[in-house]
C-alpha cells in the first residue's frame, strides 16, 4: 500500500519535469558610459565608466508569447575637465553626475517559436528570429551638474557669454 502511495505522490513530478520550462531570469552586469558634448572623443572614457546591472523576468503563456519584466538601474558622469588644456571646453569646467533607473513590463510575440520549441519536450533548437513587443515602462533619472567656469585672461569669450 506504501509503494502505491509514494506512486501516487510522485506522478504529477513527471509532468512537470517533462514540461517546457515556463519561467526564464536573468541578471546583468556592465558599465554605463557617456557620449556627448562632456565627452573628448568618439567613445566614452573608461575612466568614466559608471556601474550598471538589472534583472528580467519571463514567463512563457506558450510557444510563441511571453511576457517580461525588466528592471535595472545605472549612473552616467562626464566633466570638461576631460578635454585638453589648451581645449576651449577645458576652461568651461561643467561636469555632471546622473543615476537612472528603468522598470518595464512587456508582451512578446516570437512568430517563429514554434521552430525553437518543436513539439519534442526534451529539445530546443536555437534560432535567430524577429520577434515583437509592446509594454509599458516607467524611468526615473537624478541628476547632479557644476557649473565652475573658471574665468581668466585665456577664457574663450563665448564660455563668457554662456
């Protein structure tokens, strides 16, 4: 009688363990960098490099639609003081520090997922398709700037001006 209990007990754990995994996380982590008019050169300073991470959440309503949650959070800065002396930016002196975070929710529809989920519930092929989404998201930023112009005899007469 125990053997057709510990039976009964166990078969839903087949089912589910042959299923498709319905859930996906993930987290990441990087570096945030700044491009613009604070910025010397075509690409961010690595000296400049601020952290960023966030996670995700998905969940899989079937083979093709899901829907996710993200959210993550980073910091960006850039100063004048990165440019050369002789730079006209240089004597400027604006600087700025930001913290941004974003939290979103999604629909994804994956037209081809049938492809990658194939009705075989032990495999998953992998492949490069288009997919589609629509969500609705919510960003929040803080924003830190200085404005020490410095003004001596070789300031620019324009940074005057500002």
């Amino acid at each position: 009688m125990r053997n057709y209990i510990l039976a009964f007990l166990l078969l839903p754990l087949t089912w589910t363990t042959n299923a498709q995994v319905k859930w996906e996380t993930g987290v990441f982590a990087g570096g945030a960098g700044y491009m613009g008019d604070l910025s010397p050169g075509r690409f961010p300073l690595t000296k400049e490099i601020q952290p960023a991470a966030g996670g995700f959440v998905r969940y899989h309503l079937n083979s093709t639609w899901s829907v996710r949650s993200l959210a993550w959070y980073g910091q960006l800065k850039g100063s004048d003081a990165n440019f050369p002396v002789q730079n006209p930016d240089h004597a400027r002196n604006y600087s700025f520090q930001t913290s941004f975070s974003e939290v979103d929710v999604n629909l994804e529809w994956d037209p081809f997922g049938k492809t990658r989920y194939p009705e075989s519930k032990f495999r998953y092929r992998p492949r490069i398709t288009p997919y589609f989404l629509m969500g609705i998201g919510m960003s929040h930023f803080s924003s830190k700037t200085s404005y020490n112009v410095r003004i001596d005899e070789n300031a620019n007469p324009k940074i005057l001006q500002d």
